[in-house]
C-alpha cells in the first residue's frame, strides 16, 4: 500500500491559540435617586461584596440605600467607597433606578456608560440630545433580554407589581381609605369580592395568584387566547377569562369591586384604553382601579400618572391608583430583585472584556440600548422627537 505525501502537507502552518478578552476593573457609581418617590436602589451591599471582592472599586452616594433600608456603613463593610454626590458621577459606568435628571447629565463625565428604567411617559427631546453630547452610552433596564427572549428585570418588577397591586386594592376598598369598606376576599356566608384584571402577562398572573389566595372572585380580559390558556394553565384552576369583548367587558366592570390594569401596552398603543370613561362612570361607587399600566400611558382612560406622595384620586365615584414606580412601596424586596439580575450583568460585560465586546456578542443587550457613544438607536424615541437615529446592529458592526 503507497501513501502520497506532497508538499503542502510538510508545510508548517501556524497554531492558531484562543484570545483570551482583557479583564478590566471596572469604577462603578450608584447615586442617591432624586425623586423623592424613588425608594429603590440597584445594588445592594450583598452585590456589591461580590463585585468587590472580583477587584472591581464601587462608589456609593451618601445614604443612597437609606430609602431601602441599607446603610453607608453596610455598604462600606462591603468594600464601597461612599461618596459625596459629584464624586459618584466620575465612575465610568452609573446605576440607577430612574433616567438621570438634566442637572445630574451636567455632572457626567462624556462617553460614561449608564444604566436605568427609561420610563417613556417622562421622555423630554432636552433630556435625549444633552445624552447625545456627551456621547453616554444608555442602557434601559426594561428592554434588556436575556438568552431566552424574556425581558427578565421587567418580568421581576411585574411579579412585585401584580402582587402589591392586589394588596393596595384590599387597603383602598376599606373604609378608612374611601372605599366600600369590604374584605377583598370576603368570609363564609359573605359573598367574595370580584377582581377583574385587564391583561393575562406577568403582572396579570401574579395579581390573580394574591387575588385567589386572598379568596377573591377574578376574572381575567385579554386578547390574545394564547395568553389566557398560559394563564389558566399556569395558575391551576379553573376562572373566568375573555378576550375584549367591550360588552362583556363593561357588564363585568358594573360588578367589579377591584380592577387591577396589567396590559401591556405597546409603542403603538399609548393612545389606546380598554377601560373608557363611559365604563367607568358605571362602576360601583368606592369600587378601585389599580392600573398597572400607567408606566406605558395607562389602560384607563380616567387614569392620570400619580406618585408614592399623593397616589390615589376619586373620579366618578372610582378610586384610583396610577402610580408608575409602584414596586417603590417595597423598595427592599424590588433592590435585591434588580440587584440578583444586574450582579449577573455586570460579570458577564467583565467577562467580555467590555461593554464593547459584550454588545457585539449579547444581541438581547444590545436591545436595551437607546444612546450608543452618543448616537440615538431607538426609533420610537427618534420618531417621537424627529431626531435622527441609527440600527444599533450595523453600527456595532463598524466598531
């Protein structure tokens, strides 16, 4: 048997070895959050022992975790450096809970990375450009995803959101708060409440699950039947479901004692309701609405955006509570729920080598960003501003 060896096989050719990306410790700031109704705080001293201890040097403003129960001597004891408030604005990549205000944007420095919740109802054009030049990098932490397609910081909010949601209704339909002065979930010989829930996603869900548990009668409106049959599956029991039918929907809201508003609201639904003013005029008086959907311009035509300082208002006869931030009221449990998923980012961009490297690789990341080195990449900011934008893919591609 003869083996022919010719020449390009003796040839010696190169090894090619794996590159290994560059770690770099990272100058991370977490300021105190301005608005007087924000309680909550990215990251809590637990994550930021952790981040510590990885050699990465974290600055925390003055009292910064005060609303949520933490201290600058936790934070300290974890390895931060607490700080004045101009000092925090000099790390390179900023955290927090709301979009930075136009006096905190004058003490950035240019090309700092940031992350925070968009909130869209309080977009301002002055707000987009002063980002812009200072070329900010800006991340908003409700259209990040993860390897799954799931948005997993706006599924985390959701579920306190549901949850709590339920909660304020019960406090607000006693007496003492205006209501009907009735048990949500009602006792034997006493007919339960009714809870209606205008949506069957995330916050829907767990809405349902404290409304069940609490004894009360739900009934859930979607439009899409794929959701409701999720709903019904994941909760385990039998309830009344509907998609929108505004017939039915209405002769439900006539009997409703609680109506939690947990739709999901599109770009291009922000001028839309389900629940006009005509249906709420034939609510029961002391009856509640709790639109959850506020953040996105509410699923109530009567809903008005409100605050943790002054959140409800009556309006025909109707209780309302349209507050955007509502995870706000338990600002401890909500830190350490954003501070789980954030750790998890913040090791995985080390890992990468950069915000850089990590964008090009992490397409769901590269979702959350609207300001890339000052260039706008969201359309719907864009469209709603007449500013012109870029696609963040083929701008990452020339990087």
């Amino acid at each position: 048997m003869y083996f022919s060896i010719e020449k390009h096989v003796l040839m010696p050719f190169e090894e090619l070895l794996k590159v290994e990306n560059v770690r770099r410790n990272l100058l991370i700031g977490i300021p105190k959050e301005l608005d007087p109704c924000e309680n909550r705080i990215v990251l809590t001293p637990e994550t930021v022992g952790i981040l510590t201890r990885q050699g990465h040097r974290v600055l925390v403003e003055t009292n910064a975790g005060m609303k949520a129960d933490y201290t600058d001597r936790q934070y300290s004891d974890s390895g931060a450096y607490i700080v004045a408030n101009a000092d925090v604005y000099q790390a390179d990549l900023l955290f927090k809970i709301n979009p930075p205000m136009l006096d905190e944007i004058d003490l950035m420095k240019e090309r700092q990375l940031v992350f925070s919740f968009l909130q869209k109802t309080q977009l301002s054009e002055e707000y987009i450009r002063k980002l812009m030049e200072k070329q900010i990098t800006a991340i908003s932490f409700e259209n990040i995803k993860d390897r799954f397609g799931c948005y997993p910081i706006v599924r985390s909010m959701s579920e306190i959101a549901g949850s709590v949601s339920v909660q304020i209704a019960a406090e607000y339909l006693s007496k003492s708060a205006g209501g009907k002065g009735i048990l949500l979930g009602g006792i034997s010989g006493v007919n339960p409440s009714e809870v209606l829930i205008i949506g069957a996603g995330t916050a829907a869900e767990f809405a349902a699950r404290t409304a069940l548990g609490l004894g009360a009668l739900v009934r859930i409106f979607d439009n899409s039947i794929h959701r409701l049959q999720r709903i019904q599956a994941n909760l385990g029991s039998r309830l009344f479901t509907s998609v929108m039918h505004p017939q039915v929907l209405t002769k439900s809201l006539s009997t409703a004692d609680a109506v939690i508003g947990a739709a999901y609201m599109r770009d291009d639904q922000s001028d839309y309701c389900y629940i006009t003013e005509d249906m709420v005029f034939q609510m029961k008086s002391g009856s509640v609405i709790v639109d959850l959907s506020i953040n996105q311009g509410g699923c109530c035509e009567t809903s008005e955006v409100r605050c943790l300082e002054d959140p409800a208002y009556i309006r025909h006869g109707v209780i309302h509570y349209c507050v955007p931030n509502i995870t706000s009221r338990v600002p401890r449990t909500a830190s350490m729920a954003i501070s789980n998923i954030v750790i998890n980012m913040v090791l995985e961009m080390d890992q990468n080598g950069g915000i850089a490297n990590w964008l090009k690789s992490d397409v769901g990341m590269r979702n959350g960003v609207y300001i890339l080195n000052g260039i706008l990449t969201n359309p719907y900011i864009g469209n709603l501003f007449q500013i012109p934008f870029q696609d963040i893919h083929l701008l990452m591609a020339a990087f």
